[in-house]
C-alpha cells in the first residue's frame, strides 16, 4: 500500500480538484499566458518572464481567493493589495529586501523566545535597517510612478521603463486574478476573459503585429464557454434528477471542431481589406495627435513591429548605431553572403584577385538634426519578384549578384552590396523620390538579389565633369542652423585647398582619420551638436561619430553626402567562397555623390581601411549573366501558411464535389425513367444498411421505405427514448436538435420515393420523364438528409438499433 501511493497521488489530485475544473484552469492559463506573451511583444519595457509571471501568479491567486468564503468587494480588494504587493517586489526585485526583513524578524523571535527564558534582552535594530531598505525600494519605484503619472495628467508624458513594467504589470495581474475569482466562484467565462482581451487589444490597437497571441486568447476561450456551459447544464441535470444522455465524447468533439474552424476564421479574416470597405473616415485610420502619439509612447506601446522601415525612420538610428555611448557589439553571425563576382581577366600570379571589399548597405539618412540623424517622408512600393525596381544604369556602375542568408528577425531590412536594384522574392523599396531610395525589405531568411555598385578610380573621381541634378543638392547639402560656427570653419580650412570635389572629400577623411577610435565614448550633452562634441570634445569615438562628422564637413564644403547604415565587409571565407558577417560588423560610414558615378563610399572611421580605388590597369569583375529569375521553390515560391493549405484543400474538395454531382444527375438525366428510379431505390437500400435499419430480401419497396422511414421519426427524431433539453438551461434547446429536425424533415420524401419506384417496377404504368424530374429533385434535398443521419450515427448521437 505504501509502495503504491506515489503512483496514485496525483490521480487522488486530480480527483480531488476534479478533471474538469483542471481543464478549466489549463485553458484560464492559456488565456493568461497568450495576453502576457501578447504584451510583452508589443510593449517596451514589459519582458515575457516578468509578464508571465505576474499573469499566472494573478490567475492562481484569483482562483485561491474565489475558494474562500469572501463576498465580492473583500475579495476584490484582497486580489488589488496582493496584487500590489507581488507587482512591487516582482519590479522592483526587493525579493533580497524581503528576505532579510523575513531573517532579522526570525532571529527578533528567536531572541524574544530566548529573553522569556532568561536570556538578553533583543533588538530590533535589524528589523528596523532591513524594513528601512525595503521601504526606500519601495518608495523609490513608486515616486517613479508617481512621477510618470503626474507627468502624463500634466500633458507632458515621459517614457520610464520602471513605471510602464508596473502599470502593465499591474494589469495582467488584476485581469488575470478577475478570471480566476469569477470562473471559480460564478461560472461566467465570457465575462472571465473579456478584461484580458481588452488589455491585449489595447496593445494590439496602437502597435500591431502577429496576432497569433489574439488567435490562441480566442480559441481558449470559444474551449471555455463550451466546457462550462455544457458542465453547468449536468450538475443542473443531476441536481433536478433528470434523466440525460451522456454526451461528453461527442460534445467535446464538436466543440473543437468549431473552435479550430472559428479560429481559421480569424486567421484568414484580417488578410482581407476590410477598412477599404469602411470608407470613408474608417475609425482605424483616423491620423493621432501629437498629444496621443506622446501618450502612447510613454506608456511604452511605440509604433513597432510593422515594418522595418518604420523602425529605422525615426529620428536617431537604430538601437546599435545610436549616437551615445559605444554600442554593445557581439560576435554572433547575423548574415553570410556569397556572390557570383570573377575577374575578366588573367588571374594573378599570386594565385587568385583579392575579394572585393563590399559594405552590406540596408539603408541611408539624408537628414542632420544636430542630435542625430533622420529620414524623411518616404512613399513605399510593392514589386513582385523578378521585377526590377531600377532600371537605369551608367557605364560607371556593375552588377553585383549576391545570395544572402539572413540569421536575424525574418522581414529585416534587406542588404546589399550598394543600391538594390531586384531581388528574387516579392519585396519593397521605400523612396525619398522616384531616384532617391531610402531602403528596401524581403520577407525572406534568404534571397539572391543583384545591386549596384560604382567602379571608379581616383583619377576618374577626380576627374568627374558632370553637374549636380537639383534634388541631390536640395536634399544632401542642406544643414540644420544650429550647427556651430567652429564646425564650418573646420570644413572651409579642410578643403580650401582642395580643387575637386574628390579631393575636399579626401582631405575630410584623412583628417577625421586622426581621431583614435574608441567605444569607450560618454553621451553628447543634451542638446549639445554630436559632431561639434566629437571634433572639439572627445576626438574619439566610433563608425556613427565618424560618419556623421564626414557627412556634416563635406556638406558644409559643398560636397553632397549622405549616412549610410549595414554591416561592413566581415570575414571572407576563402575555403567557402562567401563573406561572413556578425554583429560586431555593424558600421555606419559616409557616401558622397559623383555624377558620373553615384554614391561613393568613403571610410573615415580609423579602425577600418580605405576602400580601395580601381585603375584602368586593373582585370575588373565580369557581370552576371541574364536576369535575375524569380525564386522557384518546390511550390513555385509561394509562401503555403497552414490556413491556406487548408483552404486550397476545402476549394479543391468542393470543386470535385460539384463536378461529381453534376456529372450524376447528368447521367442519371440521360437514363430510362424506371432504370432511374430503380438507380435511386438501390442508394435508398445502401444507406439503410449503413444506418442499421431492419430489412428482408423479400420486403416491397413500400415495405422498406416505411421501415426507414419510421428509423428516421423515431430514432433520430426522439420518439423512442430521445428526451428534450431541460428548459431551464443555459441555451435551451439541445446542440444536435435541430441537426435531428433536418432529418425527420426527409421522412414523408423517403416513403414517396419508394413508393414510386414500385408503381414504377410493378404497376402496369410506367415511370416517365416528369416522375424521374420529380424524383432527381426530391434526391437532391433526401440525399443530405441521410448522410447527415449517418453522420450522427457515427457520433453516437443515435443508437445501432435507432435509439438514442
């Protein structure tokens, strides 16, 4: 016996908390877990640990509380402090605060035990410092509240992580402890998780994304509402002693069924433009003021997540290039990239050509705000794969074909060695104007694009005749007022020497050169110009200060430049053939404008070397041959989601289904009338036999029609033992009744087409073309009927002999 009970213990838990109130509470923490994880995702400064955390500890707690005896507003405000309390220590991390105060108030006991013994006297000095220092934790994280709050009812919102983890995280607990408290105590699951919806949609409103979260809170919940309607419907049952079919197997069936079918519904909906229908002034659409976008950003719901554009568009730059303090860098591979590129000519003695130097450009700013860099309104193009987005090319420029294998987040900005011109996946390009792209995205981990880059020598640069078109001079010389005096002096002494353009970009570069390169850099002073802080403060930094104060200096020369951001060359892999980067490649570096050419890269980060300068001398690269064909997978390249799948197969089911119909009545059309009929008849037979109904070889068609028939009334309809719902249930009317009406509805066509079969087969008159008509038309409608008799048959909702 002892040996046994290990084994039997969580059988005896389960049974105690009963098999389906753990259902219940595993579908609760599927509610809890998908509006956690759904908010995590969108908010900034909610992590997944500590939002699933708070919303299990909230469920579990509201589940414990609506087991105890407590009315409803002491259990609300017990739920609120237990939730403060946990919210503030989980936050806050005063885990090791409280945990002192527990020790120093376990020793204060021990000493007060020991005092009433005849030992020393305690002190409560340890108590006292330990309660001081979780008090002082305590206080500080809630004058930051207190803080961010005044600061957003003052119209003058702030984004602080500490206060956006609290109020989000005290909202996943208050929703979460509701479902518990209400489904335990009252049995009342739409009203348990609306509140966790609404908090996942107020999320989702403002920063949407994968709603896949929204798909699992639905599909929980659409699982709850059925298991505890049909539950409550059997203790009331069982409590008034009425006599009930036991119907679980086949209700839980059906209500997964329409469960996974509602929520391939809700899949499949949102791909379909439905706010276009909506028009005019769709409420979706409706532009916010600056006032809310403030609001939404500092409760940490910033626009992300979209697309990558939008995340790289904003003022300042990307989280690793930002201009502050040095970027935490890692090791990790972010892409491998290999192209097509081989000389034209003879290859050297020393065995093969050096591999071109390439820097993986995602995208560029052409816009200083003397805090950092920006981009300006861009419109966004869709091209489908294959499809060239530019088309235009100069003598000075070749086609580079890479493949690229992308190891970040899928759908990322794409890179290329210079400007991207087709990829092999549909993609988009976002445009500053119809010759100014400002980046482009492929929603693929890997994809084959071609580019193009400038093949320019020095002497050519230098050379350059060509004028300046206006939008370059309009968009990439332009400056900010407030850039300090002393920064366009520099560039006037840098370059005023400098007869070309090419070469006031080079005395720029070499002088910036200079600078020792660091990542040990401090933060700009607010509102302090960074390239003036660079060249007159620190005279150190790295990529992005040195990029920056090259792009501001040439442009104060005269010289048109931009900021370009990626990845530098990385480590080439001879053995492989292909360029290896990781994250510590990341680089920003200043492109300068050439007629002739385009946008020349310049490198006037110290750390890194020139690019070097092709001579007329040199082999050069030949380039790839023919276009670049459209990605062929093994299903021509479309993306197959598994609703699609899905859907294709439905179509496809249906289109053979209708196409077997039509073929049938076709063929029976063209039949003799009787052989028609005698054709109906035999289907008539065949699912008398599949339904179990009693028949002889010797039976009259008549005979066996009534048989079927009377099957039909009595069993799938109820009168043999079938009792109605209990009127005062939850719905009122039983799930499969109306399924059962349908059926008896074909009882009357049944016996009518037995019947005129055997006036047909027996009586001197024969069938003809009207009663054939008559009967393919009754068949069309009876048909349904018994396959859907069938059907509940082989749920067990109607007995082998037609009871039920």
């Amino acid at each position: 016996m002892i040996g046994s009970a290990p084994e039997a213990s969580p059988r005896r838990a389960v049974h105690r908390v009963g098999d389906t109130n753990l259902i219940v509470l595993l579908l609760l923490l599927l509610v809890a877990v998908s509006t956690a994880l759904g908010v995590a995702d969108r908010v900034r400064g909610v992590d997944p640990i500590l939002a699933l955390t708070l919303a299990a500890l909230g469920l579990f707690g509201g589940w414990v509380v609506g087991l105890t005896p407590l009315p409803a507003g002491w259990a609300s405000l017990l739920t609120a402090v237990l939730g403060l309390a946990v919210v503030l220590l989980r936050v806050g991390r005063l885990g090791s605060e409280l945990l002192a105060l527990s020790r120093a108030w376990h020793r204060l006991l021990l000493g007060t035990l020991d005092w009433a013994t005849g030992g020393d006297v305690p002190t409560g000095h340890a108590v006292g410092v330990a309660l001081a220092r979780l008090g002082a934790g305590v206080g500080a994280l809630l004058g930051r509240v207190v803080d961010w709050g005044t600061a957003l009812a003052a119209g003058a919102p702030a984004f602080d992580p500490a206060a956006v983890s609290f109020v989000w995280g005290l909202g996943l607990w208050l929703v979460s402890g509701w479902a518990g408290w209400l489904l335990c105590r009252r049995d009342r699951p739409l009203a348990a998780i609306t509140p966790s919806g609404v908090l996942l949609l107020t999320a989702f409103y403002h920063v949407w994304g994968s709603h896949m979260f929204l798909i699992a809170l639905l599909l929980a919940g659409f699982l709850l509402m059925a298991l505890v309607s049909y539950d409550g419907r059997m203790r009331r049952w069982r409590a008034t002693n009425v006599d009930y079919p036991e119907l679980r197997p086949q209700t839980i069936t059906v209500t997964v069924f329409l469960s996974l079918a509602l929520v391939t519904v809700a899949e499949v909906v949102p791909t379909i433009p439905v706010r276009r229908l909506l028009d005019p002034a769709p409420l979706m659409e409706r532009e916010r003021s600056e006032e809310a976008e403030a609001v939404v950003e500092s409760l940490g719901m910033e626009e992300r997540g979209r697309t990558a554009f939008q995340e790289v568009g904003a003022t300042g730059l990307p989280r690793r290039h930002l201009l502050g303090a040095g970027p935490e860098l890692s090791e990790r591979v972010i892409m491998v990239v290999s192209t097509e590129d081989r000389p034209s000519g003879a290859v050297p003695e020393a065995g093969r050509m050096e591999p071109p130097g390439y820097y993986w450009r995602s995208h560029t700013y052409d816009r200083y705000t003397g805090l950092g860099w920006a981009a300006d309104e861009t419109e966004t193009v869709a091209y489908r794969a294959g499809v060239a987005a530019i088309t235009k090319t100069v003598e000075t420029q070749r086609v580079v074909r890479q493949e690229v294998r992308w190891l970040g987040e899928e759908g990322h900005l794409a890179h290329a060695a210079g400007t991207l011109m087709v990829a092999d996946h549909d993609y988009t390009v976002a445009w500053r104007s119809s010759a100014d792209p400002f980046a482009a995205q492929v929603r693929a981990g890997t994809y084959r694009a071609d580019s193009l880059v400038p093949v320019a020598s020095e002497r050519g640069l230098r050379e350059d005749p060509g004028s300046t078109p206006a939008w370059v001079g309009e968009r990439y010389l332009t400056l900010p007022d407030g850039v300090p005096a002393r920064v366009l002096a520099l560039a006037r002494d840098l370059t005023a020497t400098a007869a070309t353009r090419y070469d006031r970009a080079r005395a720029i570069e070499a002088y910036l050169r200079q600078f020792p390169y660091s990542l040990d850099v401090s933060t700009p002073p607010p509102g302090r110009d960074v390239v003036d802080y660079f060249l007159f403060d620190l005279q150190k930094g790295y990529c992005d200060y040195y990029a920056s104060a090259m792009v501001v200096l040439a442009r104060a020369a005269g010289v048109p430049a931009r900021l370009a951001v990626g990845y530098a060359t990385g480590i080439y892999d001879v053995s492989e053939g292909r360029y290896v980067v990781s994250e510590a490649d990341a680089h920003a570096w200043p492109e300068i404008y050439f007629p002739s050419y385009g946008w020349v890269r310049f490198e006037p980060t110290a750390s890194l070397e020139r690019p070097g300068r092709a001579t007329e001398a040199e082999a050069g690269w030949v380039e790839p041959e023919g276009a670049l064909e459209p990605a062929r997978g093994r299903w021509g390249g479309v993306r197959w989601t598994w609703w699609r799948w899905v859907l294709v197969g439905l179509a496809l089911l249906g289109l053979v289904g209708v196409a077997w119909l039509a073929l049938d009545r076709w063929r029976l059309r063209r039949r003799e009338p009787t052989a028609a009929l005698g054709s109906l008849y035999r289907r008539l037979r065949r699912f008398g036999r599949r339904l179990g109904v009693p028949m002889g070889d010797g039976d009259t068609p008549l005979e066996f029609g009534v048989a079927l028939a009377g099957w039909v009334t009595a069993g799938v309809g109820g009168r043999s033992g079938y009792r109605p719902p209990h009127r005062g249930s939850r719905c009122g009317w039983s799930p499969d009744q109306r399924l059962r009406a349908l059926v008896v509805a074909g009882a009357g066509e049944i016996v009518w087409l037995a019947e005129l079969y055997g006036r047909a087969r027996y009586s001197p008159r024969s069938a003809d073309e009207a009663d054939r008509g008559e009967a393919l038309r009754v068949w069309g409608r009876l048909r349904w009927r018994l396959r859907l008799a069938q059907a509940l048959r082989g749920l067990g909702l109607v007995g082998v002999d037609g009871t039920t």
